[in-house]
C-alpha cells in the first residue's frame, strides 16, 4: 500500500490534513491519534517504509497485557500526518477531531517488513505515554464478513505493563496538553465560564479551523460569545452550555452518522 488510497480519500481543499507523499527517509517514529469521528477511536501508526503504517484501535491502546486490543489495518498515511492534530471539516472523510494522543519513536524486535508480511510484528515503543513490548497479531481466524485487516494489538508483560490502566485518564494531547474537547473548539466557552470579564473571546489558536469551514459553528461562536459584552448574568451559563454542546455535536457527529455509515460500504468502517 502506498498512498494512493490516502489521497483518493480526501479532498486537499476542504480538509486541513495534509497531502500524501512518500517520505524519502524513514524514521522510527509511532504516533497514536485519537480520532472523534463518527466513532471514538485510536489510530495507532509506525512510521515505516517512508509512510505511517496504520491501525484503527477503537478501545484505543492498553498498558495492561491481559487486554487484547482489536486493530483495524487501515490505508497507509503520509509522514507528515505525525503530528496532525485538529478538526477534520463535516462532510470530509473522517470528519471529527483528532489529538495527538502519543508520540515517540520503535525499536522493531526483529526484520520489521519480514514481521509485518507474516502477520506478527514485535516492538517496543518509546513513548510519553505508551512504552514497552507490544504485539500486533493479525487475526487468522475469519469472521463472517471479515476484510481479513483485523489485528490484535497486545502489551507483552514487562516492566512498562500497568493492569489498572485506564485510557479515559489520559485525556490530553502529546504535544498541546489540550483535552479533545479543547481541540474541538470547547475551549472558549470554558475559559469564559471561568472568567467572565474577559474583553474578547479567547481560543485564537484555533479560530482559524471554523473560518470558511464551518460557517454554522462560527455563527453559534460568535452568539454564544456577545453576552461577554453585558454584565455577568447567572442566565448566560445555562444559556450558553447547550449551544457548546451542539457545536460539539455537529462536529463529532451524530446526525452524520448515517452519511457514513453509507459510505462505509465503499470505503472503510473506520476512518
Ligand atoms: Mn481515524
């Protein structure tokens, strides 16, 4: 796999990810994303071959060795998608936010092409989060209506393992500390909330992702942020949560739901 299914995908104009080319070099590199489309999952990639190998995890990664995790080979990503985080626009593929949940670099144990031809790829990752011997195990025995890219993705016992671990804990991203709901444009109004005699609403980082984007959220932004300008009013929390939330909504997606579910015939399950 190259990536020409990665660019067949998405549309460049409409979609801030970035475009993908071979990578002439090839770190070590691993990246794990969580990604809030129309389902919350991780994207566990090893960068490889000048591209990001890459796993849809939907339970995510797990440091503890008596979970296995189920991981969804997907198309090859571009290099360059290491440190993608942000929001992918409604009606793009994928559509959602993603955070860069983890970052760091492999060591292979072994002939890494030769591990991932046969199925049974060893490593240890050296991450800020994830570290340690893994395994990602391609599943033989096929279910009705397999595509035959289901893997295991399992922590070999080590001094890395944690059996409480719990990923919900680790709500933040690698590189901006931001929670996924900050990423996705929350962060304004729980700064607002938590000072209200702010002059003008915060969150410039990430005002640009709406811009063009998303014209409905911008305009229930831009509503939900002129009551700053009148006298703090008990009124306006209550007011202004449900208008987060369903800017929240139209991003991560429900009503979208079905949109992609119909393409998943023809693409994949799991963007
Ligand atoms: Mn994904």
């Amino acid at each position: 796999m190259a990536l020409e299914k990665y660019n067949e995908k998405r549309r460049f104009n409409q979609t801030p990810e970035p475009e993908g080319t071979l990578a002439r070099e090839t770190g070590r590199r691993f990246v794990v994303q969580k990604h809030h489309a129309s389902q919350l999952h991780y994207d566990f990639r090893l960068e490889m071959d000048g591209v990001l190998k890459s796993w849809a995890v939907p339970k995510g990664p797990s440091l503890n060795s008596a979970d296995k995790r189920l991981a969804m080979q997907v198309e090859d990503h571009p290099v360059s998608y290491f440190d993608f985080e942000g929001i992918i626009p409604e009606g793009n593929y994928g559509a959602g936010t993603v955070m860069v949940w983890d970052v760091g670099t492999w060591d292979p144990l072994g002939d890494a092409d030769e591990m991932l031809s046969k199925g049974d790829l060893k490593f240890r990752l050296h991450g800020k989060k994830l570290n340690g011997e893994f395994v990602l195990a391609h599943m033989r025995a096929r279910l009705p209506g397999s595509k035959g890219n289901e893997w295991l993705l399992i922590k070999k016992k080590d001094d890395a393992m944690e059996p409480g671990f719990n990923i919900d804990k680790l709500d933040y991203s690698a590189l901006t500390d931001r929670k996924l709901a900050e990423i996705a444009g929350n962060k304004d109004a729980a700064e607002w909330e938590s000072n209200r005699k702010a002059k003008a609403p915060v969150m410039k980082g990430a005002e640009w992702l709406f811009e063009n984007k998303d014209k409905k959220a911008e305009k229930r932004k831009s509503s939900a942020t002129k009551p700053t300008t009148r006298k703090a009013q008990p009124k306006k929390k209550s007011a202004t949560i449900p208008k987060v939330t369903t800017k929240l909504k139209a991003i991560t997606g429900t009503k979208r739901t079905n949109a992609v579910k119909k393409s998943a015939g023809k693409t994949r399950r799991s963007a």
